[in-house]
C-alpha cells in the first residue's frame, strides 16, 4: 500500500540494479510457441513444462530484493559445479502475499517448490501442516550454530528445524540529530523510552514514523510493544487452535497506550493508518522529520537518494541511529524480528539431495556476509557483523546485531495469519486503539477467528 | 437547427469529456518519467528531472517482460478461439432453428453475470488437479468462457442484421455454396467478427482475479497481476515509477486499438447490447 | 429481423415432405454448432460452482487438512450473523448505488454530447473509448497515485495539505468510486447512445416546434424512449459494480472499511486459506448477484430478449 520510491536506480558501488529479474529470459519466442502448442492442446493441458534433461533443477521462490538472491543463486550454481543449477522465481512485495502464493501449491503438493525464502512467521504453519522438509540432527546443527536465537526459535517446530536461517531483520530507532538536539532529547542514552520520544517530539514540533497501516508491518509494532513490556500476543502454540491469548494483559494495555498516545498526537503523521515503511521514511526526510522506527534497509536507502539528489544532501550525516525505544525505563526493550529463512518443500524432487545442499551453499557465513553487502540485508550470524567490510559499510553493524539478538519473535503459530490479521484489524487504526477495551476485544476475536466462528 | 449559444455549449462539453478522458492518461505519463526517489520526496504533477529509467528498468525486468508475452498470447489466443466459438454459436443462433436456443442465450447471459471471485477457490484446486495451474491454457479457459457471452451477443446481433438471402441469390445465379458463403456472406459478417475480437480482447486484456489467483511464477502470469506484484529495490520500497512506466506500456496498444477501430467498436458495443 | 429463416422455409410448399428431414439437420448442426461454447461455459462454471457449495459444508483449513469436519449450514449462520459481512455488503451496496447513479447521470450527458455534437465529434467517440479500454488495475493505479500523500498532486493543487485520502473510510471510497467511475461510464454511455438513436428524431422536433423546452423534450420525448436502453444499461452497470474487486484491492487493500463481499470472499478463501468458510461467502455472493438479476427482471421488467436481440 504505499508509495516511495525507485524501480530502479543505479547502485552505487556499481552494483548494476537488475531488480527482481535481472536473471536472463531470452526464450521468449519460446515461449509463444508453448503457449500456442498449449493452447493446441486445450482439453489436455498437459503442454509446456517438461525439464530440458540433463542437470537437475532446483527452483528457488525468492522475496524481492535488489538482484542479490539470484547473483548467489548463480553463485552457488557455479558451485554445485554441474551436479544441479538453481533458478529462482520473485514473489510479491509482501509477506503475506508471499504466503499466498507458497501455501496454495504446498497445499496441492507441488513438486517444482524446492526451496523458498520464508518469512519467519511463516515457518510454523508450513511445517505443522507437513509442507516442509524437517531438516536432521546434523543438519540442524550446522544450520543453526552461531545463528541467532530469535532465527533459530522461529526455524524450529515442535523441536525440529523445518528452516535454515538466511538473513535476519530487526528495527532501530533511526532519528535526525539535529531534530533530537533541539527537542532536548538523546535517544542513544540508555533507558528511552516511547514517552520520552513521543513527548520531546511533541514539545519540538517533529514527528514520530511508524508503520501504522492495516498489514503485517502494524503487527510487527504491536508485538514488539507487547514484547518490551515484557508480554506476549499468544502461548502454547502447539495447541493450535486453543491456544492460550494473552494479548488482554497489562502488556497488552500498555501497548495500546502507547500506540494511542501516539496516533492521537500531533507526532504522528498524517496519514500514520496508511503508512507503511516507506512513508515513514520519507517523513523523517520532510521538514518536521524527527524519529522513526524502521527497519535496516534505511541506511542504504538514504544514502542512495541523497545521492540521486531528490533529498537533501546532508540528512544521511545528519541521521542517527539508537536502540528500539523502551516501553518502561527498566525493563530493555525487545526490538521486532524479521528476515528470511529457507525452507525446502515437502514434495521436491531434490529435497534429500541436491535441495539441502544449494541451502547449505547459499548460508555458508561468506555468502551470508557477500549477501548482507551486496543487498544491505543483515546476516542470520552474529560473526558476520564483526567484519571489517562490514562494518565499514554499514556504520550501525553493531547495533543492529545486538538488536537481533535481543528480538522478539512474533507468535510462532500455525495459526499465524489469522492471529495477525485478527489482532490488527481490532487494533487499527492506531487512533482508535483504547487501553481499556482494545486488547480484551482484540483478544475475543483472536479466539473466535481460530475457531472459524467469524469472518475476517 | 442548432443555435449559435448551444452550438458553444456543445463544444465546451466535448472539450469537458475530452480532459475528463486523457487526464488520468498524461497523470501516469508523467509519473512514468519522474526520477523513482521523487515519490515521497518531490511533489508535483510534472516530473522535476525527465528521466527514461523507469522505461529501462520495467524492459530489464523480466516480471515485466516475461508479463508483457503472457498477456500478449493469452488474450490473442483466447480471442481467437473465443471469436471462433462465438461465430458457431451466433450463426447457429441467427440462422438454425433448434431446441435450446433461448436456454443458449439465457445461460450465456448468466455466466455474463457470475460474480467471479466465487470461483476461484474450485477452480484453483481443479486447475491443480488438470495440472493447468500456472499454464497459458490455465488462462485462456476461463478468459474464453468469460468473454463469450459478450462475443456471443455481439455476434448474433450482427447476424440478424446479414441478409441471408443474398446468399441464396448467389446460388441462383450459379455460384457453389462455397462460393457464395465466401463472396457474400464472409465480408458481410467479418465487420461483426471484427468488433467482436476487440472486445473479446479488450476483456481478457484488463482480466485481474484470474490473473493473480491462477498464476504464481511469470510462466503465465499476466499484465494486471505482475504490475500489482511488481517490487521494488528492497522488500520494504514500492516501485510507483515503474509500476506507470509499465502502465504506460500496456495502455499504448489499447490507445491504437482505440484510435484505429473506434467505429467499429462503438458499433460492437451498442449493437450487441441494446436493439430497438 | 428474425423473421428470415421461418419465411425462408415456408416460402418453400414444395418441399414440404423433406422439411422433417431437414428440420432434425438443423437441429443437429445447431446443438453442434453451440456445443463447444456451451461446454467450455459449463466447464469453468458449472463444477466449479457445485464444488465451492459443497466445500461450504465443511470446516476445513488448507493448511490443517487433517482437521477437516463437515458442519452443514453452520458456515452460513456465522457469515449471516457476523458484523463484518453486512459492513461488507454496506459498502459494496453503496459503491454500487453512487457509481450507478453517477454513471448513469454522467453517462447521459457523454452520450447526448455523442449523439448530438458537430464538433470533434469523432474525436470525443474516441476519447470516450479509451478508459473503456484501459486495465481497470491501471485506472486504480493512476488515481491512487494521484490522491495519494506521497505521490501526488490533488493535495497541493485543491490546497488541501496533509490530508490523507486513504486513511480516512469515506475518502477512500470516493476515490475508488472514481476510478470506478472514470473507467466504467464509457461503457454505459455507449449503451445510451445506441438508445438515442433509435428515438425518432422527428418526434423531438415536432415537440420542439410545439414549444417545448429542452428540459420538457428531454424528459417527455427522449428518455421515455431510452427507458429500455437504461435499464438495461442500469442492470449491467450493477451487477458489474456489485462484483467490484480490482480497485478495491490496488488502492486500500479492504482497509478502513473499503471491503467489498468479493474482497471478502477472497480473503477468506485466498489469503486466510479456510476453503469452508470462503466457499459459504462466496456461494453467498452468487446468490446476492441472482437476487438482484431477478429483482431487476422481474421487478423492472427489464426486457433481456432486447438484449438478445431474439424478438
């Protein structure tokens, strides 16, 4: 739902952009004639498709980044050194359409899924319905050595690892410097809390971004709130649908305090029920930018459009960056948890052989690191943010990493979605949430939406 | 008849329609050539620096590109058979006498108005089963029965029209059936024909709910769902720019379309619709 | 018009005895002819339909197939009596209601300008066709971009600041509205159009000379004589708006209460996966769009064999 920026646009560092699709296609013709003999062959159907024999391949279905997915996909081809090559396939920009799209041909056991980049909240539900393979003992441990905890809990159901670890994500607080000087504020001092920003904000005329939209990204804000006060949305997963809901808590109520506290100043921005990462960075570009949570990806993105001069040229050395904001003073706060793990389809061809071991190619810690670089996305391995490289390129590698590895995973739950999408449609919009009422209803209808006993 | 006020007040109106028409048309024009970090930063209608990036990315991109053949084959095949239906059944509908003829027409009608998105839960899973999920056919099946009912009605109003013993003259004057079908009856009917292949085609053209939910990889994934699914630099940025770039590319051959056949079509849509 | 075929056979006494024989040949190329069509029809419909009205029966998760369970109607009951399917069937009720009204009335206006203007009038018909031929996901795109605070113009062109077009429900469905409207009046106004210019042009002058006033021609002369067009124009334009999905879907997503029954049924079978239920709102919205064709069929007597042209 948003707008925000570039299609395309020239790397910097040289990285030619060729998106979600730089990967060659020079068989179009091909693929009219297919298309003609498919169309020949209507009452069958059986047409197209057909492997062209010899090397084994594995599909990979990939989230949108800039290229860097497919470039180790070619890289880890080179690799297998003729033994199979992976092709990848881009899914849709977001999450839960990436589940849309995956959930449907695992439901109908498709055999072309051989590896698919996963959304970490994604995991529990494929692996509880048997869609994914469980990886051994010694796979999952080399999967999951040096890996942060947040990852690996994800990965894991029911005791098993069903994914391996790619890259990890988390939220900092990302502010203007000169903003949080003139409010009178040090968001990098220990201790700083949702109140303290939201009220300098206030007294100093800036804003506040966060993602406040009805997607998963609201879900995302909601959790780590519920998390820094030290709650969570739900327990006892592995009881599907009776689950124990504990999102009606002081936790919860304090949540919904901030939230509201928020979305009711003038801190918040405009159209904060519509706004989604990208506009939450383009207002702390605005005049009145001041604070905003947002993820890892915003330190390259500022850097690229002050370069492309469509912001000023000055804010990437104006930007700071501090721990996710406390909820409470005393109690450290528990940053959001993203990123991506691979898993392996249940039905693939390769998925003993040829599957496990393009993804033990693709998150070996050099390709973890070659990845973080080439696509700013940040390593599923703390190591990796010791790198000088690293560090020289992404200035806040240490913060980040330490943010991961103090995140809180969002419920891990086969039942993940309906639990989102039914949390934020009582919690949304921001300005309506009500510590005394939000969280008990938003609780009742959690439990109803599991039970099939309403819509959503 | 007219006067010399109403005469202005009719020019004014045309005037009126024509900026009411092209407006939404230039906005995506321009959007398409704005520098793709504008958006957000630069407001404004026109673009600030013009630049043809957008273009260069969308041809780069095989989501787009790959997207541009599918949609391209999918709706021209479809049409085709469409078209080749629809002419049986019109002549049939125009020309024979035979039990059913009505229940055609009303079932035609029916599926007209079937509300689609019911559909494609069963279809996804039947799809499955036939092993059409994600395949051109996979498409092209439920674009040619959802297109012909418009065809079938276009058609058949136009056959009515077709003086039929013209063709019978023909053979009175000695010429073969063939003959007489060929020279008499194929260009009286290619018009109707014609008009209804712009349709037909405008309608599998503009198809979303097929699109996005019988496709997954741009095997066959057509125009209106990739631009949907189009992303951007990381998961988290949206690619207006090149989204109406992209935009801008599928509507040019509407625009031709448009430009090249408007009499035909406007003849299409009103003849098959309504008759007095 | 449909007269030729019986007159061309009983211009033909003569032939009498072979008119059984022949009578049984057309009937046969007939079904022949309409076979293929009416099959591939059936195809993508007719199963399709019988498996979602069974599926409906049933509690079932694509992702917990084990836990599948038939519950009879129970589906039904909770979407009847669920809040947010009669919101659903609100807003969609009202994005029908105000953009066939406004197409209708707008559409009026294009196609009297059709019909009557001098000038460019090839121009404005071809004008007029280019939304009609533009993707509806395009249409939503362009004027999503253009309310929308960081993309576009109307902000700043009306003076309007900061206001946030899509976060506000009543906001957001003017602006799917007039997508809705842009791309979809071209194809009512041609309808209109084919309606005036069946009226006998005699008639409005004849009422002209008596001294009528343009308003007094208009409604006594011309729409009398389009009722027909309109209604059926009016029929289509419904059921179409009723289904409404595409622009829904690209500019809120169902947000701020923008859900429409067709996005609701997609969200339950599509995004949240549970067939059953998805299935029960779906069989729901087929049943809502038979309603209204037999509401407007019987109820308006819209004549359909104009539309069939089979008088």
């Amino acid at each position: 739902m948003s707008e925000g920026a570039r299609g395309g646009r020239g790397d910097h560092g040289g990285r030619a952009r060729n998106g979600p699709a730089g990967r060659t296609r020079p068989r179009a013709p091909g693929r009219a004639l297919r298309g003609l003999a498919a169309a020949a062959l209507l009452a069958g159907g059986l047409a197209a498709c057909g492997g062209d024999g010899g090397t084994p391949t594995l599909h990979w279905y990939i989230n949108p980044d800039n290229g860097g997915q497919a470039r180790l996909a070619e890289a880890c081809t080179k690799a297998a050194g003729g033994r199979y090559r992976i092709v990848t396939s881009v899914l849709p920009n977001d999450a839960t359409q990436q589940r849309e799209q995956l959930i449907r041909r695992l439901a109908a056991e498709d055999d072309q899924l051989d590896i698919m980049s996963l959304d970490p909240v994604f995991v529990a539900e494929a692996a509880n319905a048997g869609f994914l393979r469980p990886f051994d003992t010694a796979e999952a441990q080399r999967f999951t050595r040096g890996v942060f905890p947040a990852a690996v809990q994800s990965s894991t159901w029911k005791g098993r690892l069903y994914a391996a670890p790619f890259w990890a994500n988390t939220q900092i607080l990302w502010y203007r410097k000169s903003a949080a000087r003139k409010a009178g504020v040090d968001p990098a001092s220990p201790g700083f809390t949702w109140d303290q920003m939201i009220d300098a904000a206030v007294r100093a005329n800036f804003t506040v971004g966060a993602q406040g939209s009805k997607y998963e990204g609201y879900m995302v804000w909601i959790n780590a709130l519920v998390a820094s006060a030290g709650g969570r949305i739900i327990s006892r997963a592995e009881r599907g649908n009776d689950a124990s809901i504990d999102i009606d808590s002081p936790a919860g109520r304090e949540a919904a305090r901030i939230i509201r506290k928020l979305a009711r100043s003038k801190a918040a921005g405009p159209s904060l029920s519509t706004d989604i990462e990208e506009q939450a960075r383009s207002m702390l570009n605005g005049p009145r930018g001041g604070f905003m949570v947002n993820w890892g990806y915003t330190w390259r993105a500022e850097n690229d459009d002050a370069e492309h001069g469509v912001i000023d040229k000055g804010i990437p050395a104006d930007l700071g960056w501090a721990p996710y904001p406390r909820v409470a003073a005393n109690r450290p706060s528990r940053p959001p948890f993203g990123g991506i793990e691979l898993g392996i389809g249940a039905y693939g061809k390769y998925k003993d052989t040829h599957a496990v071991d393009a993804v033990r190619c693709i998150t070996t810690p050099e390709n973890m690191k070659k990845y973080m670089l080439d696509s700013g996305n940040p390593a599923a391995r703390p190591e990796v943010f010791d790198d000088p490289e690293v560090q020289r390129e992404f200035p806040m590698a240490t913060l980040i990493r330490d943010s991961i590895n103090a995140a809180a995973p969002r419920p891990i739950t086969p039942y993940y979605t309906d639990v989102s999408a039914a949390v934020q449609s009582r919690w949304h919009p921001p300005a309506s949430v009500n510590p005394q009422t939000t969280p008990r209803r938003s609780a009742e209808f959690v439990r109803a939406v599991l039970r099939d006993e309403a819509l959503l | 008849m007219e006067t010399g006020r109403s005469r202005a007040l009719w020019i004014v109106a045309s005037l009126l329609i024509l900026l009411w028409t092209i407006f939404p048309i230039v906005w995506i024009v321009m959007l398409s050539f704005k520098q793709p970090g504008e958006i957000g930063n630069v407001r404004g209608f026109f673009p600030r620096d013009w630049t043809l990036e957008n273009y260069r990315t969308v041809f780069s991109t095989g989501l787009f590109t790959s997207a541009l053949i599918n949609s391209i084959g999918i709706s021209l095949i479809a049409t085709f058979v469409g078209v080749v239906l629809a002419t049986l059944v019109a002549y049939a509908i125009a020309r024979l006498d035979f039990p059913g003829k009505r229940l055609i027409l009303s079932f035609a009608l029916a599926i007209a108005m079937f509300p689609v998105v019911s559909l494609v839960g069963p279809l996804f899973d039947l799809w499955r089963d036939l092993g059409l999920y994600d395949t051109w056919p996979g498409l092209i099946i439920p674009y040619i029965s959802f297109a012909l009912p418009l065809a079938i009605w276009t058609l058949s109003a136009f056959f009515r029209e077709i003086p039929w013993e013209l063709e019978q003259a023909a053979q009175v004057d000695g010429a073969t059936t063939w003959q007489a079908f060929r020279k008499v009856i194929v260009p009286l009917a290619a018009p109707g024909v014609f008009t209804a292949a712009i349709l037909t085609f405008f309608f599998c053209w503009n198809d979303f709910v097929f699109g996005i939910s019988l496709t997954s990889t741009d095997r066959a994934r057509p125009v209106p769902a990739a631009l949907a699914f189009f992303t951007g630099q990381s998961q988290f940025e949206q690619p207006t720019t090149a989204v109406c770039a992209a935009a801008v590319v599928v509507t040019i051959p509407v625009v031709v379309i448009v430009l090249l056949f408007q009499r035909r079509i406007v003849a299409g849509l009103t003849s098959g619709a309504v008759k007095g | 018009m449909t007269a030729h075929v019986e007159t061309a056979s009983a211009a033909e006494p003569a032939r009498r005895a072979e008119i059984s024989d022949r009578a049984r040949a057309e009937r046969r190329l007939g079904l022949l002819l309409s076979a293929p069509a009416v099959v591939v029809m059936l195809l993508v419909t007719g199963y399709p339909l019988l498996n979602a009205l069974y599926l409906s029966l049933f509690n079932y998760r694509l992702t917990v197939p084990q836990d599948r369970e038939f519950v009879g109607l129970r589906n039904y009951a909770t979407a009847l009596s669920d809040a947010l399917f009669w919101q659903d069937v609100f807003t969609t009720f009202l994005i029908t209601l105000i953009t066939v009204a406004v197409e209708l009335v707008l559409g009026f206006g294009l196609a009297m300008v059709m019909h009557r203007a001098v000038f460019a009038r090839r121009t404005v018909r071809t004008a007029i066709l280019v939304p009609y031929g533009i993707v509806t996901v395009i249409s939503a795109f362009a004027w999503r971009y253009a309310f929308d605070l960081q993309s576009g113009f109307v902000n700043s062109w009306f003076g309007l600041g900061d206001f946030a077009w899509f976060s506000d429900r009543w906001a957001a469905l003017f602006v799917i509205c007039l997508s809705e409207i842009w791309k979809t009046t071209p194809f009512i106004s041609l309808l209109l159009l084919a309606g005036l210019a069946q009226v006998p042009r005699d008639l409005d002058e004849a009422a002209m000379v008596d001294g009528a006033t343009a308003w007094q021609r208009l409604r006594l002369v011309t729409i009398p004589n389009i009722k027909a067009a309109i209604l059926v124009a009016v029929l289509f334009r419904t059921l179409d708006a009723w289904r409404i999905f595409d622009n829904p879907f690209v500019m809120t997503r169902g947000q701020q209460q923008t859900a429409t029954l067709s996005f609701l049924t997609y969200d339950q079978t599509i995004t949240r996966t549970s067939i059953g239920m998805g299935n029960a709102v779906g069989v729901l919205l087929f049943l809502s769009v038979v309603l209204i064709a037999a509401v407007f069929i019987r109820g308006f007597r819209v004549d359909l064999s104009q539309v069939r042209g089979d008088r």
